[in-house]
C-alpha cells in the first residue's frame, strides 16, 4: 500500500492485522510515518534500520499463528526498500544536475588573450569594441561583459575603439590606474618593469583614476595623454605625438629620443628576440627614427649608422658589439 505496488487481498491482510489490537495498529503507523519522512538527508539512510526496527517490534508484538501476515508484511517492507532506492536514484543525479548548473550560472568565466613578444592582434570584444593588442601584451575580461560595467584588465599596451554604451561605463585596468570611457579612442602603455605609464586620447573623453588613492584623478580630452611616474606618484597631462603614441598599431616602430636600453627592449618584444650587448656600451645614445613594417635585419643595419657596432643574430638571439 505505501509504495503502490501491493494487491487488493494484501491490502486487506495488512488492514485486517493492523485493526486486530492497539500494539497491531501502532507498528502500522509507524511503518506508514517512516515511508512518509521527508527530510534534508538522503532518502537511504538508516532506512534499514528503521525498517528492521519496524518488523523486530511486529515479531514481538505477534504469535505463529499469523505467519501469512508476517510474510505480506516482510513483503511490504522489501517493496518499501526498493521504491526508496529507485526513487534515491532518480533523485540524486538530479539534484547533483541542479547543483552543477547554479555552479555554473554563477561563475562566468574569463577570457583571457595574450601575444607573445613579436605577435600583435586586433580583438573584438563582447560589445563591439575592438582592441588592438601590442606584442609581449594581454588582455583579460569576463565573457560577454556580464554586469553592469566593462572592465578589461591589461598587462603591457593596447589601443581600444570603444562602442558606445552609456548605462555600461568601459573600464581598462591597468597596474595602478583604471580608464574610464562611454564611447572613445585611447591608448594605455602599462608595460610591467617600465617606469611610466602613459594613456593617450585620441577621441572621446576619459576618465582617469589611480587605485590606491582618491586623490589622483583627471579627465583627458583628445589630443593630450596623462602620465604617470612611480617617482612622483602624481599624473601628469601632456600633448603627444599620435605617431609616437599609436604607430604601432600601423606597424610602426617609433623611436623618441630613446635610450640604448629602451631600444633593446623595444626591439625585443617587436622581433621576439633576445638581445646581448658586447664591448664598451655608450651611455649617451639617443634615437629618433621610425621604422615601418622592417625586419630587424634591417632596423640593425640602419642604426649601425649612429653608433658604430656589429650585430650576430643566431635564431632568436641576438648579438650587438661596440
């Protein structure tokens, strides 16, 4: 009866026994409260006890005599145990599916795009805004842009052509700053081991802020860029250049007045290579030059013009002697 699957002449039996005395009808109910349980545990457990318990107090309750109930009864609980554990079986992979798909509702998950030194890429993004991503240079964001807000988070240079969205600010994450647009052009240089950072405007308007203070804070319009020294702490406006500041993204290698250090490692991660000095290395070396769509064989031969040196390369290493 308390599981459905009993005949109408068990059913009988098992009221016929159940109205025979009070200790009869007692065990009956109880039977019936523990198939009607519903808790938080697990459906098998301490079914077996329970159901030993419920015949062990039946046993003692009765004489030889009613052997056909006994069996009917014993019947009943087998029947009991079975639709239990089918029913368990049914229930705990679905409630494991439930489980595994609020997991998975509430963890969106991040897309991160990096390029190695040498690699340069143009990204879409989620919400039509494209990114133009430096070599030695990656970008991280939460798939489909989920919340109320468009935050990238970028390690080394990128330029970002952003959709318009005004109930969505666009946020890149850049070491210590963060640049916020609706709908602009900008430039972020966040490279780790390099003193500055700088954020250059090409249209639009952006908000800057620093992280770790409130005090630092400015809003860029086209044409200036902000700066940022780890020796001042402090930002600083400027104009640019929009060659110097975005020529990579053309293919151009642009030298401001550079240092022999800050060519090495600009032509490290534009060649992917590594590059060696020999020899008695000038300190005084400035550069001013672009270099469009080159190979570094080239780039080598030209400067050998303003310093005197000779150059091996071997693969991706490179030798430069003075």
């Amino acid at each position: 009866m308390l599981t459905n699957t009993a005949s109408q002449e068990e059913l009988l039996i098992l009221e016929n026994w159940a109205s025979l005395c009070d200790e009869n009808l007692e065990v009956f109910e109880t039977f019936k409260k523990v198939t009607a349980e519903s808790t938080a545990e697990p459906i098998l457990v301490n079914l077996e006890e329970k159901t030993n318990n419920i015949w062990e107090k039946a046993s003692k309750k009765n004489t030889d005599s009613k052997k056909k109930i006994r069996t009917v009864f014993k019947y009943a609980a087998c029947l009991f145990i079975l639709a239990s554990l089918a029913l368990s079986v049914f229930y705990y992979p679905q409630q494991e599916k439930e489980k595994s798909d609020e997991v998975i509702a509430e963890a969106p998950s991040f897309i991160i795009r990096e390029n190695k030194p040498g690699q340069k890429t143009k990204i879409f993004l989620p919400d039509g805004s494209v990114a133009y991503l430096n070599s030695s240079s990656s970008i991280k964001y939460l798939s489909g842009f989920v919340g109320d807000e468009r935050r990238v988070f970028l390690a080394g240079e990128g330029f970002f052509e952003v959709a318009k969205d005004k109930s969505k600010p666009f946020i890149v994450e850049s070491r210590s700053v963060e640049t916020i647009a609706l709908g602009t052009a900008f430039n972020v240089k966040a490279f780790e081991g390099e003193v500055e950072i700088r954020i250059s405007l090409v249209e639009g308007e952006v908000s800057v802020n620093q992280l770790s203070t409130t005090e630092n804070a400015l809003i860029l319009k086209p044409g200036k860029e902000l700066l940022l020294s780890p020796d001042s702490n402090k930002f600083l406006e400027q104009d640019f250049d929009l060659e110097d500041a975005i020529g990579w993204k053309e293919g151009k290698l642009v030298f401001t007045r550079a240092n022999l250090s800050e060519v090495k490692l600009r032509l490290e991660r534009w060649y992917g290579v590594q590059i060696d000095f020999k020899g008695e290395v000038p300190s005084n070396w400035k550069v001013t030059t672009v270099y469009e769509n080159q190979s570094l064989k080239n780039v080598l031969t030209d400067l050998q013009y303003s310093r005197k040196f000779a150059y091996e390369i071997k693969h991706s290493n490179v030798t430069l002697t003075f």
